[in-house]
C-alpha cells in the first residue's frame, strides 16, 4: 500500500487515486468532514477535561451554584452549527445532483451483473466481462441491472464500485439504474462489488482500463484469432480470462463454484439426472452454450449461457484449451 501511495500523488492515506470528474469535488467534501470533525473532538475534548479539572468539587459540602441562561451563548452554539450543517448539505447534494444527471452526449455501456461477475456491452454491441475500457475524458453513462443465468435461478442484488472515481450505485434485478463518470486520468482501475451476493461476491471483481480514444476503437474491436500469433488452444485460454470464465473454474484441479476443467477432457461425468456422460466436444461445447441442460453432480446451476455472447472460432478455442490440460 504504501509503495502505491508513493508511486501516486493524488492518492491520500484515506482515499485512493483521483481518477475521475467528481474525485475532487468528493474528495474535499470528505477532507472537510474529516477536519472538521477532528476539530470539533480536539476542542470538545480539552474543554471537557479543563471544566473537569478546573470546576470539580473541591469539598463535600460545596454546591452548585444556580443556573441562569446566557442568550449569546445559546445564539451561539445554535447557530454556528446550523450554517455548517446547511452547507454540509450544500456541498453534497450539488454533487449528488451531478452525479444523478448524465451529460447527453455520453457514450452508454450497458452493465449486467450475474452471479458472479460483471458483464459489459460497449455501444457497437462487443461485450466483454471483467475488463472494461473506456476512453479518457469521455463523458461514459453506465445502464446497469442484474441478470440472472437460468430460469431456475433468482437474479440478486450487487452494487458497482469504482474506488477511484468515487461512483457507486446498486445493481438490481428488474430495474435500471444509472450512473455516470468521466475518467480524467489514463490508467487501470478496481471495479468491485460492494454488496454481498452470495458465494462468488468476493471474485466479482473486475477492472476499468482508462485509455486514449484511438486505443479504445481498437480495443472495442470484435475478438478474433490471431494465427499467426498463437495456436487455437492459446486463443482459447485468452478467451477463458477475457469471457470471465475463470471466476467459476480452475485449471489445477481445484474447486471453485463450478467444476475444474483440468482432466475433464475424455472423463466420465456424474450428473444431477443420475446419469453419467463422457465429456467429448459436443458435451463441452452443450455446457457452455445450454449450461442448464446437463449439470454436473454437486454443482449449483448457476453458470449463464454464452450462446450470443462467443462467436464459433471462440467456443473452438476453449474446447481446443480444454482439451490440452490434462
Ligand atoms: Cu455481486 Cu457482490
């Protein structure tokens, strides 16, 4: 933490990076509330332990002597905290109202939240989970909602957080929500979820990359194969980060919310039918285009379709990777 804080000026002991239009606004509004309550303990605190000190009863039979008002004072300690309260209220509603207002020029990127990762469409219909990228100085709006994966299964509550530009808003099933920002600053950024959402909550992380506008057309790009560049099998394991694959599976034999993937080429399959499969292509290719169609035994249903989502060359890839780790 503390090499990070280092290596970047605008970030504080409390706050992170400023990387967004209302970071410095958000920013002071928390210093002020933060000074002013450290004031506010110092004073109240040594006038509390000078009164204790300088009024205590000295002998038994010492008595208190008979209250009277002091209207200044009362003035005083009314008023003074009224015109802070007020502006308190001032500084945080201008920016709740600006950030309730999208500018109508900005480019919207649809936000889904299944469970459990982050799902974005950019405005040319590409989507892509975990990494968003977004040009910089580029007013973006956010249409957010909560996906389920199958019929079966309850769509919940998850909340987008972005630390560095202090945005954060619930994510709900059958309702939209908006939010906006501008990202004033090229760099790599945490997404979370910052509201729990059951097992996967804590993996649901993801990252937006602020990034010049020419390097954002580029990225926005449909996905493709390279070959001259990797083999299909290395396409596929790109493609198994890129489409958030990992959140739910690993390749080194260990469990997460899904199955491992490591040896399941060729293996047998216990499923929740009480029938048992050889997982060939075709059952791997089934299992991530009808998820719900064969569930494997002890596993929730939870894993969304992807049907719509990868094109043919990508579904070769991963089962070409799937393959190749035994
Ligand atoms: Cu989604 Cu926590």
């Amino acid at each position: 933490m503390l090499t990070h804080l280092l290596a970047d000026s605008s970030a504080t002991f409390w706050l992170p990076e400023q990387a967004s239009n209302f970071a410095p606004e958000h920013d002071w509004a928390f210093y002020f509330i933060y000074w002013l309550s450290v004031v506010a303990f110092v004073v109240g605190g040594a006038v509390s332990i000078a009164f204790a000190v300088r009024f205590r009863r000295k002998s038994p039979d010492q008595r208190t002597s008979p209250l009277r008002d002091h209207l200044p004072l009362e003035l005083t300690w009314t008023i003074i905290p009224t015109i802070i309260f007020i502006f308190l209220f001032v500084i945080g509603f201008r920016t709740f109202v600006k950030q309730s207002t999208p500018p109508a020029n900005a480019m919207e990127i649809r936000v889904a939240g299944y469970k459990w990762f982050w799902e974005f469409r950019y405005p040319n219909g590409e989507t892509a989970t975990r990494d968003l990228y977004v040009p910089v100085d580029t007013p973006v709006r956010l249409l957010m909602s909560s996906e389920s994966s199958s019929q079966d299964d309850a769509a919940v509550i998850h909340s987008f957080f972005v630390p560095a530009f202090r945005i954060k808003r619930d994510v709900l099933p059958y309702h939209y929500t908006v939010m906006w920002f501008e990202a004033t600053r090229e760099g790599s950024y945490h997404i979370f979820c910052a509201e729990y959402c059951g097992t996967g909550h804590s993996k649901m992380i993801g990252t937006i990359h602020v990034v010049p506008q020419d390097e954002f057309e580029e990225k926005i790009k449909p996905a493709g194969w390279d070959e001259d560049k990797e083999t299909l099998a290395e396409f596929g394991e790109r493609t198994f980060g890129e489409a958030g694959c990992t959140a739910c599976h690993t390749t080194d034999g260990s469990d997460l919310v899904g199955p491992t993937l490591k040896g399941l080429y060729e293996s047998s399959v216990d499923l929740e039918s009480g029938e048992t499969i050889t997982a060939d292509e075709n059952y791997l290719r089934e299992s991530i285009m009808d998820p719900q169609a064969e569930i494997v035994k002890g596993y929730p249903p939870s894993m969304p379709t992807y049907a719509g989502r990868l094109n043919d060359e990508q579904i070769d890839g991963l089962i070409d990777f799937i393959k190749s780790l035994d």
